[in-house]
C-alpha cells in the first residue's frame, strides 16, 4: 500500500465483489489479472527495480507465481527486464497508456488549453490533479516554465492528503470530516509544517474565500495558489493550483491570481461534463 494511505484501507481489499473504485462489477473477477494488477502496483510504488523474489513478497504471491507473471508482462511491454541485476521495473508501454487516458478524458483538448491561457496571463507554473477515492491528489498535467522541474511537478506523482495548498482545498472541499483531517496531519507533508490551530485556520479561511493559499511552508520560496474544479453533481473532482517564486508575489499579484484561478475553476466546474475522469 503507498505510504501515504497509511491506516486507511484499501475499499478493493474491504468489499468482496467491488472493484478499486468501489464501484459494483460485472461478472466473475479473475485471479490471475488480478494478480498481474498486483505485481504492476508493487512494481509502481518501488523507489527502485525489484527482483522477482521481492515482488512476489510485497504482492503477497508464490515466487514462482509472481515469475511468470513479470515474465510474461515483460514479453507484453509492460514491465522491463535488467540482465545483469535479474530486476523488474515498470516498461515504458505504461506511460504510453498514460497518455491515452489523458487524451480521453478531454484534460488534454479540454482544460489543457486554459490552462496555457492562465499561465501565460498571469506568469505562473500551473498544475492539475486528481482528487482520488481516498482523498489523496495525482499530478495529471502541468504547464508554464516559471519554475524549475523537479519531481515536485512530476506527472503522476502522488501527493499526500491534505498537504500544501492543494491540501487544503482537499481538506476544504472534499467532503472530509474535520476527525480525518486532524487524524491525517500528523502525515502531512511540509517544508515547514504549521501548527495544527494555524493550519485549521487556513483551512477555514480556504472554505470562505474558495481558495486556498500557501507561502513557502509547503516548499522552501515556494507560493501556491489552489482552486478546487467540482463535477456536475457538485464533488470535488479536480484541484488547480498556481506557483511562482515568493519574492516575485507580493500580495497585488496573488490576489490577481487568485482572481483568475477562481474564475477558471468557475469556467471548468461548468464544462466538468465534458471530462472523462475516473
């Protein structure tokens, strides 16, 4: 399991009959994609390529099993094969399918296209996430150069719950009980992680204004400005934030950010029906 779904459950493991989404499925799952799902995960969340005998431990499989299910993921471009270490690691073929599920979502002809407009009215870095079942955020899309890329803005990258500015609006937005939120803090990624009554403060302050803000405690010389995007039946389904160095936004700019980021949350909210988001 990430780590940053630590003491929550997974509802794939809690409800017999349901899939990952927690959504009903149809007809008898099979074991066997079941347990290539598994290695893919294992393989997913390693910081560094894995032996066959690692992976099977971590996916709760035979060795044996886990083998031939990296070998045969291998022949199919899934997963990558190093001689020399005998390590599996992810296959380029899965980035691909990224990009696949991007394109048919319509982030890419849909939202993309705003947010190049945003960033270069405004002069900021802009990112998008996903608002998963458990309330954590997976960077979909970034535009703007105004900052360096570093693995803070690495598509894909999982951010834990309620961390930053984007956590905010999470924690805001998301439907969490205020429980959950002081449960989860203590988890919270930060540069500078603020006291609990102060962060509780931001997070009211994000509910009145529809907006939140955070200024270099997320990261160092960092300020972020994060909007939530609902679906039509009003769920939190997306988080745009905006970035830029701290020293070039004082507080004229980030209200003109903010200004801009709430108008497009507002325009996106109302096109959400044209997204295919999972």
């Amino acid at each position: 399991m990430d780590e940053s779904n630590s003491g929550q459950t997974d509802p794939s493991e809690s409800k017999a009959g349901k899939g990952r989404t927690g959504e009903r499925t149809v007809g008898k799952p099979v074991g066997a994609v079941i347990a290539a799902a598994a290695v893919i995960r294992v393989l997913h969340r390693a910081e560094r390529p894995l032996k066959a005998s690692d992976v099977a431990r971590e996916a709760g499989l035979h060795r044996g099993t886990a083998f031939n299910i990296l070998r045969t993921l291998q022949r199919e471009g899934y997963v990558t094969y190093n001689e020399r270490d005998r390590t599996y690691s992810v296959g380029i073929l899965i980035l691909e399918l990224a990009h696949g599920v991007l394109l048919a979502s319509g982030l890419l002809d849909v939202v993309r296209p705003e947010m190049f407009s945003l960033a270069e009215r405004v002069g900021v870095t802009v990112a998008i996430g996903k608002v998963t079942e458990d309330k954590d955020l997976i960077l979909l899309d970034f535009v703007g150069g105004t900052l360096r890329i570093d693995s803070y803005f690495s598509v894909g990258r999982r951010s834990r719950r309620f961390s930053g500015a984007s956590g905010l609006v999470m924690a805001a937005f998301s439907g969490a009980s205020i429980e959950l939120v002081k449960e989860q803090y203590e988890y919270t990624e930060w540069f500078r992680r603020p006291p609990l009554d102060e962060y509780l403060e931001r997070l009211e302050q994000t509910r009145k204004q529809g907006f939140s803000l955070d200024q270099g405690n997320r990261r160092s010389g960092l300020t972020q400005v994060a909007v939530p995007i609902f679906s039509q039946s009003g769920a939190l389904t997306l988080v745009l934030t905006a970035a830029d160095f701290s020293y070039a936004m004082d507080d004229e700019r980030i209200s003109l950010v903010a200004r801009e980021m709430l108008a497009f949350s507002h325009r996106m909210s109302a096109e959400s029906g044209r997204l295919r988001l999972p």
